[in-house]
C-alpha cells in the first residue's frame, strides 16, 4: 500500500541542466576524437604497434560518448536559433546529420568494445570493419560540421543571440547593419548605405568607431560635406583615446577637401604625419595633397 504521506507528496519534475552553452566546445572534441581515432583504426591495421589498437578504441569509444553529449547540447541550443526567421530548416538538417553522426559511431564504439574479448586473428578481422565504416563515417563527420558552420556563419546562429545578454543582441545587430550598409556601397545603393550608417550612428552614440563611419557616410554615401563638417565637429573622443582623434583628423582632412579647402586638409595631414611619421597612408594622402 502506499501511505498517505506519499500520495499527499505533490509530484515533482527533474528538470534536466540546460548544456547549449557548452555546445561549441563539445563539438570540436566530437571531430578531433572520431577524426583521429579513425586514422589509428587504419595505421594499426597496416602498421601494427603495441599502442595503435588501444589508442583507437579509446579515440573511438570517447568520441562517440562525446558525440552523445554533442547532440544533447545541440538540442539544448537549438531554440534561440531556430526561432531566427529563415533559420529553421538549416537547423533541422544539421541536428539530423549530428543524429546520423552520433549513431553510427555508437554502434562503431560498440564494436571495438566487443573486439576486446575476441582472440587476435578475430580481433583484426573486426577491426577492418570498424576502420571501414569509421572512414565512411567520417564523411557524416564532415557534414554534420559543414552545416554546423554554415548554420553559424551563413545564418547567424547562435552570433550573439546565445547568451541572451543585450549587449551580445546588440553586437550583433551593429554587425549585421555595418555589414549591409558596406554591401549596399559596394553595390552603388549609396541611399541604402546611408540610410543604414545614420541609423548605426543613430544607435550607437557612445560608440567612437560608429560614430566616426557615420560621419564619413554623410561624406561618402550621401556627398553632404556640409553636414560631414556639423557632424564631425560634434565628436569629442576622450583624450586618451588617440586613434580615434587621430581618425577624426582624417576626416576632417577629407571634408575639407571634399569642400575645396585643400591647403586646410593639408595643414591636418601634415600635422598627423609629423605625430606618425612611419603610416604610409598620411604620407601617401600628404603627398597626394602636394601635387
């Protein structure tokens, strides 16, 4: 029977760890142990040593356990990702070969670990199979990282959303909007280009560097040295900051050329190339300035 105090006990959920965090560093060990225990598998069937057949099976044996553990964190990281618009099936088709990745080598793991009880001339027997299917294996390897890093790199996955901190979100989304405002310019979309660097600026009014290419914008996506000239003045980087004064001088040098006012830019640049006398670029625009 069960007692009262039992049945009175409201049921509790055990709440398995989230491991998404640790999903990069995992998979990375997934790939050295499966690549390199293969490789052993192979040496030892053509090169016997007393270490090569141990040294396999235990590659083998502790990269399929990772590969176990590579899935699981996948699955615990997989949610921010997936919900990024587009990103879905790029998800799906990378779980699915860490799926296939992670099965096959469970089964190649088992083998090697049947092939310890089995005499010598056995054992080898066995051992070229696990090497086969192992080397077949690895091209799941390869395609369960090929996706993985298409997923990162191509769609952004996981690129400061994993952590979830705003200032990770907003890493990201200057990248994302200084990357299609360089694409834009590159493409002649010197409106869109514009458009995207004002906002930048607009977001980011702490953010020297940001600020600095959203002035140079207005010199060179929106051809207003007018307003290049309001804006630049408005920069006050703090004193310890001497690159970015430095690259404020450039620009104003470049504004003031843009506006007619050579011998002013000149006056800047030779200043900047007597405080750096070795950058060739203030060397290479003074001498562009005294033609």
């Amino acid at each position: 029977m069960v007692s009262s105090a039992v049945r009175d006990c409201p049921s509790q959920t055990i709440t398995m760890p989230n491991l998404g965090v640790f999903h990069p560093q995992v998979v990375h060990f997934v790939i050295a142990l499966l690549v390199v225990g293969v490789l052993f598998r192979l040496l030892a069937l053509f090169k016997p040593s007393s270490w090569l057949n141990p040294a396999a099976t235990a590659l083998i044996v502790l990269g399929a356990l990772a590969s176990y553990a590579a899935v699981k964190t996948g699955d615990d990281a997989h949610g921010p990702v997936e919900r990024v618009p587009g990103s879905r099936d790029a998800v799906v088709e990378h779980e699915e070969w860490g799926e296939r990745t992670r099965n096959l080598f469970l089964a190649i793991a088992a083998l090697e670990l049947v092939g310890l009880a089995l005499a010598p001339n056995r054992q080898r027997i066995l051992h070229y199979g696990t090497a086969a299917i192992g080397a077949a294996a690895l091209f799941a390897v390869y395609e369960t990282a090929e996706h993985g890093g298409e997923l990162v790199y191509g769609y952004a996955g996981g690129v400061g959303i994993r952590s979830g901190k705003p200032e990770d979100v907003n890493r990201l989304l200057l990248a994302g909007l200084y990357n299609q405002a360089m694409l834009d310019r590159r493409d002649g979309k010197a409106e869109s280009a514009a458009a995207l660097m004002a906002q930048l600026g607009a977001r980011y009014p702490e953010n020297p560097g940001v600020q600095i290419m959203a002035v140079e914008s207005l010199l060179r996506d929106a051809q207003d040295p007018t307003a290049a000239r309001v804006a630049v003045d408005r920069l006050q980087p703090p004193d310890s900051d001497v690159r970015s004064q430095r690259a404020i001088a450039m620009l104003k040098a470049e504004i003031l050329l843009a506006a007619g006012h050579r011998d002013s830019a000149r006056t800047i640049v030779e200043d900047l190339v007597k405080q750096v006398p070795t950058n060739a670029r203030y060397k290479a625009k003074l001498d562009s300035l005294k033609g």
